[in-house]
C-alpha cells in the first residue's frame, strides 16, 4: 500500500482520528460515542471500503450507513455529529477539507423537556426515594438543592469536596461542565443529610460508593429507571419527568423567587446569561402574557 501521507486508508486515518479524540480534554461518555460510531462505520465499509481512500467515500456511503439509527432525529443526529468529528479529524490529517459528510442529510430535533415538578409532587417523590434508593435519594436532594449535574458532578463527589463547615461544594475546572471553578452553596437540609456519611469517610472516600473508586457513569441512571417505574406506578411523577427534572425544578424555583436571572445563571454555572434565559424560556418561564406585560408603554 502507498504510504505517502494522502495515500494512507480510511481505516488507518480513522484510528488515528479516535486515538486523538480518545487523548483529549473530552467526557467519558463523549470517548464511548466515538468508539461506538468508530466501531460500527469501520465494519460497514467492510475490508475493501476500510482500505481505500478516505477522498472515495461518497456521501451516499454515509447516508446509507446513518439510516441505520433513523429510528429517530435524535438518535440520526447523535450518529452524524460523532462519525462528522472522526471524519474531519481524519481529514485534517492529511490536509483535505473534504465535504462529504457535511452535504449528508440535517435532521431537526424537537426538544424533549425534563418536565419540572409540580410544588405539590416534590416532596412526596423525594420521601418515596429516601425509604427505596437512599443514594438516588441523596442525589436527587443535591440535584435540586446544590443544582449540580447528577452524572458528572454529583457521582464523582468526595469528602473533600465539601468546605466551610459542610456549607459549600469545591469543584475544580476539569470537575464540571462548564471548565471553571465552581462553588457550589449547600442548604441545610442537604448539609444534615450528608453529614453523618461525611463523619465516616477518609478524605479521598467517594460519598455513595464509600470508597475511593466511584461507582460508573451509568449508576444513576440505572437507578433511576428502575425506580421510576415505581414512581409512575404510585402516580408520584409524570411520563417526561426525569432525574434532571429536579435541577430544572430548582432553576424555576429561584427565578420565581429572586426574578433575578443572573442568580439563576451564577446557580446553575451557566458560561453566559443568554445560556440561562433560554434554558428558563425552554422550560416556560417565559410566556407571551409576561412579556407584554413588561413592554414599553408611552
């Protein structure tokens, strides 16, 4: 085979493309995506497909392999963003700016909210976890009362993450999502919660596994799903309420009460105000009647 460098297969420009990816400053779950659609694309093309030109797959190719996850837009979308940075990574490689994924079809999504909880609903849903789940308990009460993310920040949390009495929540930039410092204000009920189990662990202890090794990425959700099934049997929650629902729950909790869209923004760690005023618009926040009650008048 012609080893000059735009000679070099799909296959092999390909794996190099996901070493790369799998080296870099990015999530788990974004690393197991990739290794997914990498796994999947190599053996669709098949041997002579992985051992030609990367400059030779047509956008057909890969519209014909994408059909496979047409069960959805989302699920189509997810496939095409994972297998578009493989493939301009592989490109970049040999100094192409190929188009052909980029012509392959766009898909819209329709967002799927995290329905908030009704006032009435959030207790009884969190009584009911605290006598099934008392780690699922204890992050959904530090999802809502710390508004942390369950899966990256809330599962990897330690002892000595937590400061100032118990008070605040540390998390370093590469520990949250938003890449920066985050300090994190927790409230009382969630302090009187955690703190018999803090009083037990040595200082690197994870505070659900209680040990050093977290439990994986996945546990939460595991959780979640099993008991959700009891959550709907009882009606203590509805179909489209989720674990992120109590963030989102929170989120509108604090905008009724402060109006303050900052507070909320500085809360939830968005990067920017704009971030937070969508995410409050998306979950209703913000409707026609408000709004032409704040226009300007003469």
């Amino acid at each position: 085979m012609n080893n000059t460098k735009n000679n070099k297969s799909t296959a092999f420009l390909f794996k190099q493309a996901l070493d790369k990816k799998l080296t870099s400053d990015i999530s788990k779950q974004h690393k197991d995506s990739l290794r997914y659609v990498y796994n999947h694309f190599m053996a669709f093309l098949g041997e002579d497909g992985r051992e030609t030109s990367i400059k030779k797959i047509k956008t057909a190719q890969i519209e014909e392999f994408l059909q496979r996850y047409n069960s959805s837009a989302t699920s189509y979308m997810n496939k095409r963003r994972d297998l578009s940075v493989l493939f301009n990574t592989a490109t970049r490689l040999i100094d192409e700016n190929l188009m052909t994924i980029k012509k392959t079809e766009v898909k819209r999504i329709k967002a799927t909210l995290h329905l908030a909880y009704e006032k009435e609903q959030l207790q009884p849903v969190l009584d009911f976890l605290k006598g099934n789940h008392i780690n699922l308990y204890r992050c959904c009460l530090m999802t809502y009362g710390c508004l942390l993310r369950p899966h990256e920040e809330i599962r990897l949390l330690t002892k000595k993450h937590f400061k100032n009495g118990n008070t605040e929540i540390h998390l370093a930039g590469n520990e949250n999502k938003g890449g920066r410092v985050r300090v994190a204000f927790v409230p009382d009920y969630v302090r009187e919660e955690l703190e018999p189990v803090l009083a037990q662990l040595k200082r690197d202890d994870n505070i659900f596994s209680l040990t050093k090794e977290p439990f994986n990425y996945t546990y939460f959700a595991k959780q979640w799903s099993r008991e959700r099934k009891k959550l709907l049997s009882h009606g203590l929650v509805y179909p489209k309420q989720t674990l992120y629902s109590f963030r989102h729950t929170a989120a509108i909790n604090v905008f009724r009460r402060t109006k303050d869209v900052y507070i909320v923004q500085k809360m939830m760690a968005h990067s920017s105000v704009v971030v937070t005023l969508k995410y409050l618009r998306s979950l209703g926040e913000f409707n026609t009647d408000e709004l032409r009650a704040a226009a300007p008048v003469l």
